[in-house]
C-alpha cells in the first residue's frame, strides 16, 4: 500500500471520466466538488 500524505495538484487524462471520479473519491478518497464538460474537480483539504 501507498504511504501517501497529501495530493497538491492532479492531473488525469481517461477516456472514462466516470470510472476515474469512482477511483478519485473511493479508492483515493477525494471529495468530488463539481463537474464541468470533461473536468471534474477534487479536494482532499478537509479533514
């Protein structure tokens, strides 16, 4: 398992937006905060 401590900037490129706002808030644990066209937007600043 990864030892990560924070995510400052990222940035994915997929053909599949869905399937990567799944991976980003229920494997990553980031918070979707909005969607715009074929961008989705997270934070993980809270805590």
């Amino acid at each position: 398992m990864i030892d990560l401590h924070d995510i400052r900037y990222l940035r994915i490129a997929t053909p599949n937006l869905e399937q990567a706002v799944e991976f980003a808030t229920r494997i990553v644990g980031l918070e979707l905060v909005a969607r715009e066209g074929k961008a989705a937007y997270f934070r993980s600043d809270r805590v």
